[in-house]
C-alpha cells in the first residue's frame, strides 16, 4: 500500500537563509542607475580610445605642432 499524501501547509524552516544572489542585486542597482552608468561607460571608452591611439601613433601625435609653433625660435 502507499502512504497517504501530506496536504497541510508546511511551515518553514526559521534557521534557513536563502541563498545571497549579488549579481541580482548588482543588476538591480544597474537598471536603477541606468544613466549615470551610461554616462560612467562612455567616459571610460573614451579614454581607453585615446590610450589606445596613443600607443599606437605613439609621441608623434602631439610633436607634429611643436616644430612649427617654435619655428620663429629655431631661425
């Protein structure tokens, strides 16, 4: 024979916890703070462009002037 089926409600344990899920909350304060990311993010693109040409144009990017603006020194 099978045993009967339990249908009260069952009450909870009081020592669990449930599980610490930070990426939710990390999502949450995200969606909450959309703007300010956005604005956060496109600063660090920004940036990380200019580095980025630098290392890969390296000095000459900003020497290219400096001959001409002293050029009255140099004759």
């Amino acid at each position: 024979m099978s045993q009967p089926v339990r249908l009260h409600k069952q009450e909870p344990k009081k020592n669990q916890i449930p599980p610490f899920n930070i990426s939710k909350r990390i999502e949450a304060w995200v969606l909450a703070h959309a703007t300010l990311c956005l604005i956060v993010a496109i600063c660090l693109l920004m940036a990380l462009f200019v580095v980025v040409i630098f290392l890969l144009v390296g000095v000459s990017a900003t020497e290219s002037g400096v001959q001409y603006n002293q050029f009255s020194n140099i004759v």
